[in-house]
C-alpha cells in the first residue's frame, strides 16, 4: 500500500470530557491498531499494547460486513436470491423460527426469530456450552424454534441469523465459507498476510464474527468498498451492491443508535447517512469507517473493556470524524 504520512496524531479532537490528541485518544480507548487511508494512500498508522502488523486481530462482527460482500457477489454470480425464503435454501430449517424469512430479512437482522445476543450471558451461559444443548452453530440455528414477531417487521440485532446465511453461501456454492471468502475476496483484493477464521467443532466458519486479519489487509477491504469494489481494473465487488448499501432499505431500527447517528442497517452494514458513510462494529472496538465523498476511511482494532458501551462508539464516531476533516479540509 503506498504511503504519505501525515502528523495527525497531534490533531486535538473535543470529547464530551474534554479535549486532547489523536495519539492520546488511541491510547484512552485500548487501542491496538488504527490506521488512516486518503486517497488510496495510507497517511497514519498506530501499534499498541503490543501489536504488530504481521499479526491477526479478531475482527468480531466485523466479520458480518465481510458476509454481506460475499453475499453481493455471489447475488451477481446469479447463485443467491435475496427475495427466496431461507428454507428454499436450507429445507432442513422449516422445523425452525426462520420458517417464513427471506434471505434478505436475515440480512437486514429483521427476522421475528428469538435469540439473545447479550454477550455477557452469552459467554457464561451460551446454549453451546450446556451439557446437553446444541454442539454445534448448525445444531443452535434448528434448535431456535420460538418468534418474537413477524419477519421484516423491525431490525433487532441477532448474530445467529449472519451465521444462516453462512451455511446458505456454503450451500449455494458447495464451498467452506474460509474457502470462498479466499476465493472471492482475500486473494483478489490484494491481501498480504493470511486471515484465519474461528469455527465450531464441525468445522464451521463462524460468519458473526470469527475472522481474524492484520490491520493493513483490514484497510485494503474498506479501501476495496471506498472504490466501488475495484482494485485498479479488476472489479471484485459488483457496484450495484455497493450502491445498494447506500439506500438503506432495511427494516425500521428499534431504537436509536449512538444518539441518533446511525440511521439504518442494511446487507449486514451500518449506514451513517449524516456523513454518507458506511460502518463496520465489531464487539470490543473492531471498526470500519468508510466515507467516499472525501475518499476516505478509517480503521481500529481495539479491546474495549466492559460492555462496550455507547460512549467508546461516541468517542470514535467524534475521532474519526475530526481526522476526516483535517485530511480531507472538510
């Protein structure tokens, strides 16, 4: 990736608590990697605590917004439908909840189907980690019988339901979901480290967010969307789905997110219509900024303490912000 950098470290940035540096901000939020691209260049670039840029970072729900490039992609193969049910993809789950969803209800996390995504109680009483509950994320999505409304009625996040469409990509083109994510995306984007990818105990990539990558192939994917999907001549993301992001069409959200700055979720991204801006938020502070109108983007790798609660959002929203206007004199 070409280089041009810039001072911004030293940018003063006003927070709710007060003012201070860039630097001194990245240090506060527990950050690990944070880099800064303007057109096509890298113009800042930060290691903490002890990461290093040939290392992986656990993306968390970052990796949603991966799947839902995928998606788009294999939409334009002509391989996925978005407006077909869900069963007319995975039959085995018309015993399920999802019975009723389209794909694209899934997409929008506007399925009617219950499930906790509460992280704390997730990680000390997860279904998977009972005796005789589910051993599997396959074994959790036919075990998810019981809805809480109609599908497409509103957004409420559920991770589970990027893991169905996982096995749906798996099931339309007869690949592991590492191998078409590789196939797809990683080899043609450029990427110059290896990703990982967590799984299940039956070997099943975990599409919510199990992909681990360094911090420089995570900015060549948010350069890849700030591009409409090209890499010089070659187009790997079709610009229609690109496009796509940008309407937002998703289900109405159930409650305003990060005071009122995200609008709308669509095709597993957060849209930031105030900026024209898209976001990637993975759980811990692994996030994507992308802002083509001032060509350019941002990301963090981080390990937020706590509940990762809306203020850590806030303060990187008002970061990044302020770092886009000094780049970009706007």
């Amino acid at each position: 990736m070409l280089e041009s950098p810039r001072p911004l470290g030293d940018i003063v940035v006003k927070f709710d608590d007060g003012a201070r540096s860039v630097d001194d901000y990245l240090a506060r939020s527990f950050t690990d990697g944070f880099l800064v691209l303007h057109r096509g260049r890298i113009v800042f670039e930060r290691y903490l605590n002890g990461f290093r840029p040939h290392k992986q970072h656990l993306l968390m729900s970052t990796t949603k917004s991966f799947i839902g490039i995928l998606v788009g992609i294999l939409v334009d193969k002509g391989l996925l439908d978005l407006q077909k049910l869900v069963t007319h993809y995975l039959p085995e789950l018309e015993v399920t909840a999802y019975k009723g969803a389209t794909v694209q209800h899934l997409l929008d996390m506007a399925s009617g189907v219950v499930y906790d995504d509460d992280y704390d109680p997730f990680w000390k009483d997860s279904v998977l980690s009972q005796p005789r509950g589910p051993r599997t994320m396959w074994e959790l999505a036919l075990s998810l019988k019981e809805a809480e409304r109609p599908h497409g009625a509103l957004f409420k996040y559920k991770s589970m339901d990027t893991d169905v469409v996982g096995f749906i990509l798996q099931r339309v083109s007869g690949m592991y979901l590492a191998d078409l994510i590789s196939q797809e995306l990683w080899v043609p984007m450029g990427a110059e480290q290896d990703a990982y990818i967590t799984v299940d105990k039956s070997g099943f990539g975990l599409a919510e967010g199990g992909l681990c990558v360094t911090l420089r192939d995570l900015g060549r994917f948010a350069l890849l969307v700030l591009d409409q999907g090209a890499r010089g001549r070659h187009q790997i993301i079709p610009p229609a789905w690109i496009d796509e992001l940008w309407k937002g069409r998703g289900a109405p959200l159930e409650s305003a997110l990060r005071r009122g700055t995200i609008r709308s979720y669509h095709n597993f991204w957060w849209i930031d219509r105030d900026n024209r801006a898209l976001w990637t938020s993975g759980w811990g502070g692994q996030i994507s900024y992308v802002e083509p109108d001032a060509e350019f983007a941002a990301v963090k790798l981080s390990h937020w303490p706590g509940d990762n609660g809306e203020q850590y959002q806030f303060d990187l929203r008002t970061a990044v912000l302020a770092i886009r206007s000094a780049v970009s004199g706007s």
